[in-house]
C-alpha cells in the first residue's frame, strides 16, 4: 500500500513532494489538470519569452521560505524594475499623469529618509524564466512514475488503518489505497471537489469554507513584443488605471533581466484585469480590443506596432473550479491587495488519527496565498508526515516537564515561530484594517487627518494584540535570562519581527491613496504632502516606543517569575 498520496501538483504538493522524496518515503502525487504548477502558470510567446499570468513576486523581507528555495534551485532572481514612479490614468478621456512615489514617501528636504526605489512593488523579485522556471526545477529530479497529470481526486474514504482514493484519469474512475493523504489543494477547492467518507467534522467543514483562495477571481494580462519600447521613453512600465472603463488596473514590466544568460530575446508587459467576474464575461467578446486600446493610452501606439511582434496572454482563473471554488465565484469579493483570511489551525491539525492531512499555501500561518504560504504549508505537512512517519507524536507542552536543555530550546523556538507566524498574519490584514478604516470615516464624512488615524490606528491594534499574545506565550521560562540593565535577552528577538512593518503599511496605504477614486476629493490625503507622511512616521515611532517598553515588560516579568520560583 502507498504510504502518502499527495493530492495537487501546486507548489506546495511539489515542494512536499521533492522533501519525502529527498527521505526516501514512498509518494504520489495526483494533479488533476494536464499540467503541473497550479495558479503557477508561465506562458511563453512564440520567441519564447516568458510571461507569469499567476504569481510574479516575491518578497525577500518577508518571505525567507521562497526566497531560500529560488536560491537553492540555483535559479536567477532579480529586482521589480521600479523607480518609485507610476503612470496613472484616472481618466479615459485624457493622457496618463507621472505619480512619484518617491517624490511623496520621501520629501527631497529630508535626506536622513532612504531611497523609495521599489516603492511601487514593494521590494519585490521576481524569477528569470517566470515563476514555471521554480515548478520545472522541482519537478525535473522526480521520478515521473509519481507524478501522475490529468488524475482529479473525487473522493476520500477513510477505512480506519488506511485510506480510499476514488480518482478520474479521463473517462476511467478508479481507486488507490494509501496510509496518509494530504490535500496540497485551496480548503474551498476541497470542500467543493471532494467527497469525504464519513463527511467531516462541522468544524473542519466551517473552516475550509472560510479560507478564501487568494486570487481566485482574478485575470491577468501579458503582452510579449520584441523590444521594451516604452523604457525609451523613460517608463519603467508601471501603470495605474483607476477609471470607470478600465479592463486592466494595474500594469507592470514583465522583462526578463537586462542581463545574464537566462535573458529571454522578447520583452514583455503585464497587468491584472479591473474588471469582475461578471463584468469580464460581458466583455468577452471585446477583450482584445480594449486590452490593445488601453495598452496604447498608456504607453503609445507602438503598444500596438506590429513591427514589434506583439503577442497577447490571457488567463481567468475564476473559470479554473481547480483554483475557484463556487463560494470564492460568487464572492468575488476581494480587489487586489487586501489579504484575506488564512492559516486556520484547525486546517494546520492531523484529521482522522493523522491520516487526512490540508495543505496549500491557504492553510499556512506564515505567507499564507502566497508562494511563502505553500512552501511553508509544505514544511508543516512534511514534519507532521515524517513525525507521523516515526511514531513519535506527543503533546510538547504536557510534557514541558520532561525536556531536557535542548529540547527546551526548541520548544522556545517553536513558540517564538508560531508568535512570528501570528505577526505576518496580522501584518497581512494590516491593509484590509486600513481600508476599512478608511471606508468607514468617509462614510461618517470624517475625513481630516484620515491617513494618520488610519495607519496609527491600525498598527496600534496589532501591537495591542500583541501584547496579549506574548501574555499567553508559553515560552520555556525557566530558560529565560535577564540582561542589565532591564532588557529581557529575548526582546530582540521578539521586536525584530516588527522591524519595517509600519513603514511597509504607510507606503502601501499612500499607493492606495494616490489611486483610490473615493480620496480624489480630498487632495491631503489623496497625495499626502512630505510634511504630512513626516508626522504619521513620528505618530508611528511614538506607538512604536510605547509598545516595545511594554514587550520588554511582559518578558521581564516572565523571567523574573522563574527566578523567584
Ligand atoms: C493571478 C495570480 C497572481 C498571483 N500573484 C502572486 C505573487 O505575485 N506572489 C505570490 O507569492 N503569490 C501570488 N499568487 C498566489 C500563488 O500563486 C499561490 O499562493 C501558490 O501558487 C499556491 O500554491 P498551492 O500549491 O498552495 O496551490 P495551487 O497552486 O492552487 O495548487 C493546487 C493544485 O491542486 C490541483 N487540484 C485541485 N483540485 C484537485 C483535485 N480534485 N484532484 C487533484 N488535483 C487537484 C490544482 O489543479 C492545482 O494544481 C498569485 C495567484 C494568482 C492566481
């Protein structure tokens, strides 16, 4: 009997993959489109140069998992081609305006502030050869017998020692026992496409239902020509469409580096579709034409010059049902750039005696929708399969009793890892929080210093919240020690995991400022002067003082209650 069946050939189901291979287990993996990769998904023009029409970036700061693993795979990365300036065409009827992010996050009289270049995307890399380059390289040393393409799980039976896995292979149903099962699937994916025999626990249920797919109902754009003919006009490709007739919000260069010998001959463009699901069916028929119509407002006519071989993507990934579930269609709730909700523990927990197991960058409480989320989904399932694997699995906190010194330390760790998976969390709906802030004091025609209690306020609700984690933090205390004067050993720690988190949401709520139609009419905030942004920082740096004291607090207290034990 197969030991571990892996269902999705996603990111996440390949990483796990490639680890239980590097061990020695015994794995499939079943994918049910024809092709591996997932919302991954690299398309190549004619010449073939690559264009990402699912995920573009990732984000050194924030998301050490992925950025390792690029590294490892021996593939090239490089910087978002970003000077911190953007076109922005917020009306159809006139010509794009020059934004200068730079120009507003860092007034020129200030020259302590660093340099915004990459303010646009946020430091943000991408992968030469597109994101498919990292799907290839894990793909290629596995043995392909495993991998099996075009098998779509319909069902799950659990049998008590093993489990059934009822698959389609074309017309052909068919059956495959295995000890475990992981699902590297998006939780409503599963929920929709799976049977569960017997049916899940109501709580699992709720908590596959509530973890929206990130992305889902998005479409994306590419457009590959021969040359980057809008740097000669000193563009760096960047553009905002923020009018009612818009078909693509944002777009971006899509170039592979200018130099190196992963370079691709053709250059490329692309760009997320600002239409909804429904809107974007209506529009069909037309797509092309307005897609090629908006390009040559941006950037000119050469947009459209056939001398420059232009070549056109699309990809909806709300017609995927492997990505978009019935619940995240009719949703179609979530613009680009607020992060929805994920790394439910329930879903992060071994099901029937450890042999149902939820994986996806979804269910990660770390980079959770993102490529971090499924790698660190991968991480999580391949301890739990090899702890699995081993026997050993125990409660760690009842047996606290029992650790010696460096199991001690791990168990510190553990908990310092589950506090940092909780900051990124927060951190990802900082935006969400900001928005909603925003909303609700211009419906309450609130709006002076709109920016500045939005942004405080936000940032202070996490750092309240975190003050009570690190209550309830059950760290090792008796491993604690107490340095002069007054700083607890492990407050560097802990502080660490805020550094550059209010100035990545300040910059990111100034970008949705500057594009947000309801802020047009109020110019303070629409382009926050330098002046201002300079007093949100001090605002910032006052919550920031506050908050660190009193972590520093909580951690002394907990050392000293071990010295006086
Ligand atoms: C348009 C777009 C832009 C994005 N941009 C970024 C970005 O810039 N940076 C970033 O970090 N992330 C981005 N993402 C998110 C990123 O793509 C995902 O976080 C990541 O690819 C998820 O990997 P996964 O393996 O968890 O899930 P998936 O890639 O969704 O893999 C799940 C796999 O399961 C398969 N499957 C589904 N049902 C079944 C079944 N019944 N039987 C068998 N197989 C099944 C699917 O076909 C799929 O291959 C973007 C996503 C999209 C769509």
């Amino acid at each position: 009997m197969l030991d571990v069946a892996i269902i999705g050939g996603g990111l996440c189901g390949l990483a796990l993959a490639h680890s239980l291979q590097a061990r020695g287990c015994d794995w499939r993996l079943f994918e049910a489109r024809e092709r591996l990769g997932g919302r991954v998904l690299t398309a190549k023009a004619g010449d073939g140069t690559p264009v990402d029409l699912g995920p573009t970036w990732f984000w050194p700061h924030t998301q050490p998992t992925i950025t390792r693993l690029v590294a490892d795979l021996g593939l090239t990365s490089f910087e978002q081609l970003d000077d911190g300036r953007v076109l922005h065409l917020c009306d159809p009827n006139r010509v794009p305006q020059t934004v200068s992010l730079t120009e507003q996050l860092v007034p020129a009289d200030d020259p302590s502030t660093p340099a915004t270049a990459g303010a646009v995307h946020g430091g943000a890399r991408r992968v030469a050869g597109g994101v498919g380059a990292v799907i290839d390289a894990l793909a290629l040393p596995l043995p392909g017998a495993r991998l099996r393409a075009g098998h779509r799980l319909e069902a799950v039976v659990d049998h008590g020692d093993f489990v059934e896995l009822r698959l389609r292979f074309g017309e052909a149903s068919y059956s495959v026992n295995a000890r475990r099962v992981v699902l590297a699937l998006p939780p409503r994916v599963a929920d929709a496409s799976v049977q569960f025999v017997p049916d899940l626990a109501p709580d699992v249920r709720a908590a596959l239902q509530a973890t929206p797919t990130w992305m889902a109902t998005a479409a994306k754009a590419g457009f590959t020509y021969s040359r980057a003919f809008w740097r000669d006009g000193g563009h760096t490709g960047n553009a905002w469409v923020s009018h009612a007739q818009a078909m693509l919000s944002e777009v971006f260069d899509a170039c592979d580096p200018p130099e190196g010998a992963a370079r691709s001959p053709g250059a490329a463009l692309a760009g997320f579709a600002a239409l909804n699901v429904a809107q974007r069916e209506s529009f069909a028929r037309g797509r092309d034409l307005l897609l090629e119509s908006q390009m040559v407002q941006l950037f000119g006519p050469e947009a459209a010059d056939p001398a420059l071989q232009p070549q056109r993507f699309w990809h909806d990934w709300a017609l995927d049902t492997e990505t978009c579930s019935p619940i995240d269609r009719a949703s179609d709730a979530l613009p680009v750039g607020s992060h929805p909700h994920h790394g439910d523990p329930v879903l992060a927990e071994a099901h029937w005696d450890g042999r149902l197991h939820f994986g996806g960058s979804e269910t990660a409480r770390q980079g959770g929708g993102y490529l971090e989320g499924a790698l660190v989904a991968a991480g999580r399932l391949r301890r739990q399969l090899l702890a699995g694997t081993m026997d050993t699995f125990r409660p760690r906190e009842a047996a606290n009793d029992r650790l010696d010194v460096s199991e001690r330390d791990a168990g510190n760790e553990q908990h310092l890892e589950r506090f940092a998976a909780w900051v990124a969390s927060e951190h990802g709906h900082a935006m969400a929080r900001y928005r909603e802030r925003v909303h609700q004091a211009l419906s309450q025609q609130e709006a002076d210093g709109l920016t500045q209690r939005s942004v405080v306020s936000s940032i202070e609700s996490i750092y309240v919240a975190a003050l009570q984690q690190l209550d309830t933090l059950p760290l090792v205390t008796a491993h604690l020690s107490v340095e002069n004067p007054g700083r607890c050993a492990l407050t560097p720690r802990v502080l660490e995991l805020f550094t550059g988190r209010a100035d990545q949401l300040l910059a990111d709520a100034v970008i949705f400022n500057n594009t947000s139609c309801a802020l047009s009419n109020f110019p303070f905030e629409h382009r926050p002067s330098g002046d201002y942004v300079r007093s949100i920082r001090r605002d910032l740096a006052s919550a920031w003082q506050s908050f660190s004291a009193a972590a520093n607090e909580r951690l002394l207290a907990k050392a000293r209650s071990v010295v006086s034990a």
